[in-house]
C-alpha cells in the first residue's frame, strides 16, 4: 500500500477514536483523563496501519503494542477486544470484498500478536500484585504477633468496640487482673460491662464521636492508662474505637508512697529547723560563763568534728542530698558512682545514726548537727 493509501487509512481509523475513548473510559481499571487515553490511542492508531502493511509482520513489536496498551490504559482484555474490532471495522469498511480478504488474513495474526503481549503484560502485572500482596500481608502478620507477644508480656488490655458499643476484640494480660478473659467480653456490650462507671461510658461515647485522645479510668479497683481512638471504614465514617489500656495501680501507688515520703521529710526538715532555732535563740539568752570554767572543760565539738567522727566525707556527701531530696539515682549520677553503690552508703548512714530509713537519717543528723 502506498503512502496515500496508508494516509486515508489512518483518517479511518482516526473516525473511530470517539467510540474507542469512550468504551475504554468505562473498562480502564485504573482513573485516567480522557487526554490521556487519546495520547496512548494515538500511538497504537499510528502503528497498527504500518505493522499492517509491512512487508512482514514484525511479532515482537506488534507483542509490545498490546502490552503498552495493558501497562499505560490498564483496560480489561474484553476493552482491548472491542478495540481491536473496531480497528478492524475501520480498516475494512467501504473496500472491496477482495481486498477485505487480504487484510483479514493481516489483521488476524497481527491482532493475535497484539493480544499475546498485552495478556503477557496483565499476568505479570497480577504476578507482581500478589507478590507486593503476599509481602505486605506477611509484614503484617509479623506486626501483629509483635503486637500479640508485646500484650502478653505486658499488663496491658487492647481492645476494639463496634459503633453499637460491642467489643470486638480484646487481648492482652491485663485482662486477667481484671479477673476476665476474651470468651468474657467479646460479643458482649461495654454500656453492661461498665454499668455503673460512668467515666469509662462517657470515654467510649467521646470516642464514637471522633475524638482521639489519653485518659486514666479506673476499673474494678484498678488504674489503667487508657488510650481511645475512633476507627472508620473506606467512607472515612465512624464505625467503633480501639484502645490500649496499661495497668498502671502498682507505678500510681508507688508514686503516692514517694509523695507522701517527701511530705513528711519536708515536715521534719521544718521541725528540725525550728527546733534549732530555738536552742540557738536559748543559748544566745544563756549568760556566758567564768572564762577559768570555760578553760578547764574541754571545747565542744563542732558539726564538722562530729560529721567526721561519725561519718566519711563520701557517707556525709550521700546524706545531704538526701536531705534536698533527690532519689540514690540522682545522687549516683552526681556523684558518677552507681546507684549500688549509693545504696551501699546509705545503709551504713542507717546503722551509724541507728536510723531504719531516709526521713529518720536526715532528722537524726540535724539533731547530731552533721547537716549544718
């Protein structure tokens, strides 16, 4: 075929690019713009007639127009189909049954070929989708027994409740310092479970309403710090909550036992202070004695006599920190030693001042004058 032959050709087929855009706009599987789909189309459109008319069909290339067209359109193969017959409605119309014949015998391999290379394209397309499948689901699964293994070690409760206040899902060894297990509570409504703690209701409800957010509940005699979050489906709308809750009892009560420490040390530093400023105020009132009776009694010790008689310099260093209240940790880090070694020292304070612990030891050495 001569140039003006393959050039009216092409005008034929360019009057069907209307009807093709518009059936592969409707069978793409992925969103495309029309302007994209007329780039591509205008591509496969130009090497059809050359490919056609060649003076042999060239497989491998007429292969790698049908799998371009599955990479760049993503079109389902029946689009491809209906292309390809409406390219061959094209070509063939307004000729003579003859030449019809001809180019039958053309297009059928040369469509054969196209359609191998964009099925090849689509199979290795799904190859590397399960294979991208098969790893993301196999990061997940080892996410979740990460998960699984890390609420099992912990007192901690993860837990996911249906917009209808259901629990779905709950995990975890908290469960068993609530004296519950999964069969327990899965299935069963959070507004039974909780009734008569309207703090944690009130949680769940703020939840379902969209709010994110920390909270400390108590639970059957228990604190847990409880972390809420609304989940949503594809539609971005709420559809339940999931939350984390740490017991946390023992590090709340350890932390009033500290409190309540440091208020009675504090109280006996105030004692202290006071009580020595009235022996001071009494000693000032007190008239001097005869110099011959101060020269015959020995001098008294001072606080740093009495400090090195009874303490080492080290031991005397532990124990006025002690007195501004810091912790053996800061102490140690002070002092660059190892908080073992500040516990070390701490009980030979105890046993030199015949003390059983720190607010003790700290009063005692006020009395002793060792905390001048």
């Amino acid at each position: 075929m001569d140039n003006v032959g393959l050039s009216c050709l092409r005008q034929s087929l360019q009057a069907q690019r209307t009807a093709i855009v518009a059936l592969l706009t409707r069978t793409t599987l992925r969103p495309l713009d029309v302007q994209t789909i007329h780039q591509h189309l205008d591509d496969l459109l130009d090497q059809i007639p050359t490919l056609l008319f060649g003076a042999a069909l060239d497989d491998g290339q007429a292969q790698h127009i049908g799998a371009t067209f599955a990479q760049q359109i993503s079109a389902q193969p029946e689009a491809l189909t209906l292309t390809l017959e409406c390219i061959s409605s094209a070509i063939t119309v307004d000729r003579p049954a003859s030449h019809s014949i001809g180019l039958q015998s053309r297009l059928i391999p040369l469509f054969s070929a196209i359609f191998v290379g964009f099925v090849r394209q689509i199979q290795h397309k799904v190859h590397a989708d399960q294979h991208h499948v098969i790893h993301t689901l196999a990061a997940a699964q080892a996410s979740q027994k990460r998960l699984a293994a890390l609420a099992t070690d912990l007192p901690l409760v993860l837990f996911e409740i249906d917009c209808q206040g259901a629990f779905t899902l709950a995990q975890g060894r908290g469960l068993k310092r609530l004296n519950l297990t999964a069969d327990d509570v899965i299935g069963r409504s959070l507004f039974d479970l909780a009734r008569g703690n309207p703090h944690i209701i009130e949680n769940i409800r703020s939840a379902l309403a969209g709010a994110a957010f920390l909270d400390i509940v108590e639970a059957r005699g228990r604190l847990f710090q409880t972390r809420y979050r609304p989940l949503r489906n594809d539609h971005g709308e709420i559809n339940g909550v999931r939350g984390t809750a740490l017991d946390i009892t023992e590090q709340e009560r350890l932390r009033e036992e500290r409190d309540a420490a440091r208020r009675q040390l504090q109280r006996a530093l105030a004692h202290t202070a006071d009580a020595k400023k009235s022996i001071t105020e009494a000693v000032s009132a007190t008239p001097n004695p005869p110099l011959m009776t101060l020269r015959d009694k020995p001098l008294p010790m001072t606080s740093v006599d009495r400090a090195n008689d009874l303490l080492s310099k080290r031991e005397l260093e532990v124990l006025q920190r002690v007195a501004a209240g810091l912790t053996n940790v800061q102490i140690a880090r002070e002092l660059v030693v190892a908080p073992s070694t500040i516990k070390t020292h701490l009980e030979n304070i105890f046993s030199k001042l015949d003390v059983h612990h720190r607010a003790e030891a700290v009063t005692r050495a006020w009395e002793l004058g060792l905390l001048a």
